[in-house]
C-alpha cells in the first residue's frame, strides 16, 4: 500500500511488514529497518530527503486480551489527518522529543506513542462504528449499562437472571444482544474481566491473594491461583516476577 504525505499506519497485532521509498524499489523488512536506526545508520538516505518516516511500538502485557482489540483488523490506514488535529499535534511532539532527546529512547516519548495509539484507536471506531462490535455494545444503553454493573462490582455473584433484572432484559435476550455485540457471553466476559483485574493488581500492587480473589469474588486466593494457570498459564508468582515483586 502507498503511503501518502501525513498517512498513518496501524498493525494492531504486530503482523510483519516490509517498506521501500518507492514502489519499484525493492521492499525492506520493517525490522531491518528499526534496526538499522538504532544503530545511527538509517536506511533510505541517499539523495535529497523528501520525506520523514517515524515508526514506533505499543506494548501489551502477553497473553492478555479484550474485545476490542481483538475486533481491530490487522491494518488501519488513518488518512485525511488536519495539520490542526490533536493526532497530528502528538506526531509533532513525539518527532520534536526524539529530535531533542537524540535518542528514540525516551520516557516522554513513550508516553506521547501511547496517547497517540489511543488517538488512533478513537479515530478508527468513530470512522467504522457500524462494523466495530465492542463499540456497538457501548451504543446499546442495556448493554453498556450491563457492562459497567460487570465492571464496577465483579466481585458480586451474578447470574443470568440478576443482570437481566438489573437492565430490563430477559435472560435470553441478555445472552443473545451481549453475544452478538461483545463476542462472548455475559459470564463469560465477567470470568475474563476479573482475569484481567487479578493480573493487574499483582503485578502493579502489593495486595496479597486473598485480598484480591476477594475483591473480585473469587472464594480463596488459591481459587484465583487455579483460574489464572487455567486461563492464562501462568502462577502468581510468575505473574508477580515480572514487575520484581514477591508472591
């Protein structure tokens, strides 16, 4: 695909990809290129520079997924950016902190990458509504009012019946609306949120395993250890390993 002047390019999974300063030119892989950079000796750069390429990475913790990134095609393709856009103020600030720090390693950096993917994200969804899943539940009032009871009290025992009740829903029209918008059973997504919710909090905090497993409505801290190996085959101990931190 050809690039145009201030096109943006987003490869939500991390698919691999080639480039080339001309389409008759033959294309190089995407981590040649990264690596050539790194080591101060860029790629592209014979001749007169016409065009800037900057290229960055966001990061998710392995193994943990959401309903809305796993909707997102394997390529967006943002064009049509204003010079005034907010989206194009952050790819300014990111180009103008490389430049000053004269490194692609820095903190302020990252954290600007990380507002403009979510940048990006808001921008994709606004364009593709109709077909974007997760976004179509937010827009259903029952729904979104379904989700965020999940996401506020994850630790109460819910049934079919009670969050039906909750939003005004049988149980089967529940089941079938939350299916088709967010890709998975309201049980199912409440299982997956308090995954998430457990990762999190040991990796990012000093709680112990019952304190968790109890705020999430998980009978034991060995209840909770069970379920994080099954789903996500990991323990808490190695889940606590990677932030350094004790089990």
């Amino acid at each position: 695909m050809k690039a145009k002047e201030m096109d943006i390019f987003l490869l939500p999974n991390g698919d691999a990809h080639w480039i080339a300063d001309d389409p008759n030119n033959k294309k190089t892989p995407s981590e040649r290129a990264v690596n050539a950079c790194e080591l101060g000796s860029p790629l592209f750069q014979q001749g007169p520079t016409t065009h800037k390429l900057i290229c960055g990475m966001v990061q998710f913790d392995e193994g943990l997924t959401h309903p809305i990134l796993d909707a997102l095609p394997s390529l967006i393709h943002v064009e049509g950016i204003k010079h005034d856009s907010a989206i194009w103020r952050l790819v300014e600030l990111i180009d103008a902190e490389i430049r000053e720090a004269e490194s692609i390693h820095s903190p302020v950096a990252d954290r600007l990458t990380e507002v403009l993917f979510l940048k990006l994200l808001q921008f994709h969804i606004d364009e593709h509504h109709e077909t974007f899943g997760f976004l179509r539940a937010i827009r259903d009032k029952r729904i979104h009012q379904a989700l965020s009871l999940l996401h506020e009290n994850p630790a109460r025992e819910w049934t079919l019946e009670e969050l039906g009740k909750e939003i005004g829903m049988s149980k089967a029209t529940l089941v079938r609306h939350f299916q088709d918008a967010v890709g998975m059973a309201p049980m199912a997504y409440l299982n997956h949120w308090r995954r998430l919710k457990a990762y999190n909090a040991l990796r990012y905090t000093n709680d112990s395993m019952d304190k968790i497993a109890v705020s999430l409505g998980f009978t034991s801290g060995r209840t909770l250890s069970r379920a994080l190996v099954r789903e996500l085959g990991m323990s808490p101990a190695e889940i606590r390993n990677l932030s350094g931190k004790d089990a």
